[in-house]
C-alpha cells in the first residue's frame, strides 16, 4: 500500500493504467476495457483531449505515442516570414475497437485505426488503417489481413509450445508446470470462446515427450 501511495504521488496520473485512463477521460472518449500497460512510458498527447477517440477492448503498450497536433510547420514560418503563415495542424485521433499497439509504435495526427487490427511494435502509423488487419513498419503499411495472422499463429503455437517445455527441462531436470505456458492454455484449456488440441494438459505433456523421444531416435 505504501508503494502504490509513493508511486502516485511521484508519478501523478501515470501512476497506473487506471489513474492514466481517469486523466484522460477529462476530454478524451474512451471505451471499456482498455489497458495501458506502461503508463510512465507512454506519451498520449494531451494537449487537445477532446480530438482523442479510443474503443473498448484495446491494449496500449509501451513505450507508445498518440498525437494529435503537428508543429512542424514553424519551419515554414521562419523560411517564409513574409508570406501567410503555417499554423500548427491539430487532427483527431481514432482508435476503433479490439486493437492491439504494439511496444514503440506511434500514431501521428489524423489516424484512424479500424477495429480489429494489430499496430506492430515500432510502426509509425498515419492516415486509415484498415479494419481486420496487421500493420507495422515505418510508415506502417498492411502486411496482412487479420486472418492471415490467426492461422499463422494457430500453426506456430505446439512448436513454440514445445520449445518451452524443452528449454525448462534442460534448465531444471524435470517437466514444466502449466503456469509456465502463459499464453498457450489454450492448446488444453478448453472454454467457451475455443476448441483444443488437447483434452488435458497431461495429454499436451505426453505428446511433447512423444516428439522428443521421436527426435532422439532418429
């Protein structure tokens, strides 16, 4: 508790994602569910609020920046000090639903992010981006669509799977527990929302040892 009092008082509204998110409902629009995970590290600009737009179920990582004006134009007041001037250019900010920001990325004034899509760690991010889709790079372009990136991670999950259960049993002599597996309960986990591969987590572990026993003796 003293923590968290000190770490508030040090750090104000960036304290945590909830006091971050209070801040920013001052002006901005902001949906349900929304988590930031490194408040200290992320830059949201605050300057004109009410230009924010954000959906519910989005996930900001850090160290991320979202900006809603653009200064750059006091270059040209300078070069071009007896003709009209330049004024900043302030534009909103939309972020739409179930969208994932990835670590590093930025937003530039103007954008629109269709629900659904993933922002790759490190784009640069400008203009509508498309709904049900991937970008990263800078600037950040569409690498693929939504599905495109489910079906790959679906075929990459029992080998990455597979990678960790080994790198634990070379580390430590003995079988993982399934909290190592955070991320991948799905293979055995079964819910409402998915369908497995496994029917238990000791089935999953059986398999795993299948394969390796299987490498071994080639």
């Amino acid at each position: 508790m003293l923590k968290k009092l000190v770490k508030k008082i040090m750090m104000g509204h960036k304290a945590d994602c909830e006091s971050y998110l209070a801040f920013l409902k001052q002006g901005a629009t902001v949906g349900d569910n929304v988590r930031i995970f490194t408040p200290s590290q992320t830059h949201i600009d605050d300057q004109a609020l009410h230009l924010l737009h954000i959906g519910s179920n989005v996930v900001i990582t850090g160290p991320v920046t979202i900006l809603t004006h653009d200064y750059s134009s006091f270059v040209c007041m300078r070069r071009y000090a007896e003709r009209e001037r330049a004024v900043a250019a302030m534009r909103s900010v939309t972020i739409g639903d179930n969208v994932f920001v990835g670590w590093g990325a930025t937003i530039l004034p103007g954008t629109t992010i269709g629900e659904n899509t993933i922002i790759g760690a490190g784009a640069v991010v400008s203009g509508n981006i498309e709904v049900d889709s991937v970008y990263a790079g800078n600037p950040a372009r569409k690498i693929m669509t939504l599905e495109d990136f489910y079906q790959r991670r679906i075929a990459r999950q029992k080998g990455e799977a597979r990678n960790i259960y080994k790198s634990y049993l070379d580390s430590f002599g003995k079988e993982p527990t399934a909290e190592c597996f955070y991320g991948y309960e799905s293979l055995w986990a079964r819910s409402r929302y998915s369908h497995c591969r496994y029917d238990s987590y000791s089935d999953f572990c059986d398999s795993i040892k299948e394969q390796i026993m299987e490498e071994k003796n080639k």
